[in-house]
C-alpha cells in the first residue's frame, strides 16, 4: 500500500523512477520494487521521497511515515517464508489488505475455498519431492488465509470456478466430494459468491487463465490484478492494464451460473460420485 502510494506521488510530480532514485542515491530499480511492496522501506528514504514529491502536510508525511513502520512489520504469514516463493509473500500482504477479491481460477477450485484434504493433493501433485512436514505446513498456511473470509464481517470474495475444475477429480472420490460439499457449505456464507463458468460456453472472456483482482477500504489505491505464472506472478495496478481484466470478469459473472445455479450444479456432481 506504500509503494503504490509512493508510486503515485511521483507520478504526481512529473518524475520517474530515475529522478527518485538519484535522489536518495538509489537506482531506477530500487525505486521500483519500493513501489512494488518487494524490498524494505527506510524511513530516511521515504522522507526524502515525499520532500521531493512536495507533500509538505504534516498530517499526511506522519501517515504516510507510519505505513513504513507497519510495511516493515513482519505478517503472521513470514513464518512460512522458507515454504513460499518470494514471489507470492507479495499477494499475501495484498490478500490481507484487501476488502474484496474477485477470483477466475481453472485447472482447480480456488485456494482461499479448498479444504485441508484437497489443498493438500494440490501441493503433493506440484511438489512430488516436498516432505511431509513441509506440505503440511503450507496447508496449515492455507487455512489460516481462509479464516477471514468465514469470520462475520470478514472481507468480500467472490469467486467464478471453470466447470472443468470441479469436475477434475484431486486427491480420489472422497476427497473430492468432500470439497464440492465443503463449496456449498461456504456459498451460503453472505460475504463469499460462487459461480461456476459452464463448459457450454466453449469461448468466453476469460481464455487467458486464471487470474485475482484484488480491491482495498482505501479510495485512493487502485486495484491490483493478480496474475500467478509458472515461476512467477505479474502484479499489475495501472488503469490501462487494470481495465481490460475487469471487463473480462464481468463478462465472466454474466455468463457464468447464478448462485442458485451454481449450488443446483455442484449438488448434481455430488449426486453422481
């Protein structure tokens, strides 16, 4: 949340990344992965960058100074640094800010709605060679990433789930019934929707893949689309690369089934195993 109001005071001022980065004797690229949330904030940096920016309000520098404290606080979830890619201890901190999450996931049912025994074969099948402890550990992750989502008052999440997902069977016939049940238990909740992109729509908004936009309280951050690779994630906050993934779920939730639809079609699955 700094690093992309950072991001936006100098852009604000009609400077790039160089001009801030020569100023606090820094590179281009520092500049960037401080605006990107990877790398720690200096306090002393951040002042500098806000003098240069013009933000001379004190109540503005002292809130601004006070997300570098938070922003260099650990979060519950760097104990599990040794198990994650750094890559992804990025979309953590992001997940826990955000209010709402929209996700579009394919080849299998969205981590923040997986069960233990499902998300389990998910690791097992994607690191053959991993100990036990440690994919028990990144289970134990999972699941303390879905408790705010089942607390009252928790944050929005609203999911659309390709039907070829739910019909993949993870982790054998037990398992995975276990997990279509577990999708309608969560889909009665009020802050989580779940629709499911049927395979009669053989084409549709979303071919490119799974992808998450993540919304956050404060009026002033843009959203974030989060794109997860192979070995790696794009994490995109810019308008024009915003846009084109908002419209591509909106069209997705239009044709996607309703939520009565979609508790009608998971509870046929379940019918047939």
């Amino acid at each position: 949340m700094l690093g992309a109001s950072l991001r936006r005071l100098r852009e604000a001022s009609g400077l790039d990344r160089a001009q801030a980065g020569f100023h606090i004797r820094a590179s281009e690229s520092k500049i960037s992965r401080m605006e990107l949330g990877r790398v720690g904030f200096k306090t002393r940096d951040v002042e500098d960058l806000l003098t240069l920016y013009g933000v001379v309000d004190d109540a503005e520098r002292r809130a601004l100074l006070e997300m570098v404290r938070e922003a260099n606080t650990p979060g519950w979830w760097h104990k599990y640094s040794a198990e994650l890619p750094s890559w992804f201890t990025t979309y953590i901190g992001l997940e826990e800010a955000a209010s709402v999450i929209r996700t579009y996931e394919v080849q299998f049912v969205p981590g923040l709605l997986q069960t233990a025994s499902y998300a389990r074969s998910v690791f097992q099948l994607g690191n053959p060679d991993a100990s036990p402890e440690r994919i028990e550990r990144r289970v134990h992750m999972r699941m303390q990433r879905q408790e705010r989502f089942t607390q009252k008052d928790g944050p929005r999440l609203w999911a659309v789930i390709d039907e070829a997902a739910l019909k993949r069977t993870i982790g054998g016939r037990e398992v995975m019934s276990e997990q279509l049940q577990h999708l309608l238990e969560v889909a009665a909740l009020p802050n989580i929707t779940i629709q499911v992109m049927p395979f009669r729509f053989g084409k549709h908004a979303a071919e490119g893949g799974a992808f998450s936009i993540l919304r956050f309280p404060e009026s002033d951050l843009s959203d974030v689309v989060y794109v997860e690779q192979l070995w790696g994630a794009l994490y995109l906050d810019k308008r024009e690369d915003i846009d084109p993934y908002l419209t591509a779920m909106e069209q997705l939730c239009v044709e996607s089934t309703t939520p009565g639809g979609t508790v009608e079609l998971i509870g046929g699955l379940l019918r047939k195993m």
